[in-house]
C-alpha cells in the first residue's frame, strides 16, 4: 500500500486557525464486545481522538498529533476537520494501528485484549520529529493523551 505524506493528502486537513489546544496520543483500532454478547467491530479508538473531541467541546481551535497505520480509516481526517480539529500532525506510518479487543463486563469493569503484538505500541507512538510542534524536544511515549498548552508550543501548519 502507498503512503502519502501530510504534502500528499486529497483534502486541506487544517482548519483556517491556528489550534490554542494541541493533543498528543495514540490511535486504535478497537473490537467491543459489550455485556450482552452484542459487538462492534473496527471501531475507531484512541486517547488522542477521545481527547481532542472531549477538549472541542470547550476550544474551537483543537490540532491532533498522532500516528496512524495503514489500516486506520482515512474518512476520519476528513471527519475531524469538518469539526474545526487540525490534523497536520497526524502522520502516517507503515504497518498497522494498534488493535484490540475492548470486553466489558455487566459490573463496568473493561478488558483489554492485545491484537497486535505489545511491541506496536512502541513503534505507534509519537516521536518529537512527528509532532510539528516547535520545541517539543522529546518523544512522547505515555500511554495517556497530552494537551500542551498554548504558551508552550507552536503548531505549524502545512
């Protein structure tokens, strides 16, 4: 499969502003399986999207910078910037998005279960160099989503 680079894409992925809120984190590609037996196949997941939608609902100038294989649906860039998030920093990388299986019990509780081997999540995350935020200066390799603030860092735009 060919890789387009952020210069590549069909469609603008910037909103006409500058984002106030960047989030940083990772994408999935996730199967629930809920309670009663019932089951969502390849749902779109993740800590930076939830994020980023959580963070809109407040700050109409949200950017997102992620990671994203090959197998992630490409519709959701589109998606996202019709809601006013930036997605420059949404880079795409060989090989696939993390991928599991979401069990959740009648109590609440949630399993997760690896589909992709747990070394993916490594090779998923952001790097520094991804970020197209000036002065970053570092990998971020949490396992939760990051919103820098605005004095911090600069979203470039392509």
């Amino acid at each position: 499969m060919a890789m387009k680079t952020n210069e590549q894409r069909e469609a603008p992925t910037t909103p006409a502003r500058r984002p106030r809120v960047i989030v940083v984190g990772n994408l999935t590609i996730d199967d629930v399986v809920l309670p009663d037996g019932t089951t969502q196949m390849s749902s779109v997941g993740g800590n930076s999207l939830y994020t980023a939608l959580g963070v809109r609902l407040w700050q109409p100038r949200v950017g997102l910078v992620t990671r994203r294989g090959e197998d992630f649906p490409r519709d959701l860039t589109a998606v996202l910037h019709s809601l006013g998030v930036a997605t420059d920093g949404v880079v795409d990388i060989r090989g696939p998005t993390v991928r599991n299986w979401v069990v959740y019990e009648a109590s609440g509780e949630r399993h997760w279960i690896y589909r992709t081997p747990r070394e993916r999540s490594r090779e998923v995350a952001v790097q520094a160099g991804d970020s197209h935020a000036t002065g970053c200066g570092r990998s971020y390799r949490g396992h939760g989503a990051t919103a820098i603030p605005p004095g911090h860092h600069h979203f470039r735009h392509a």
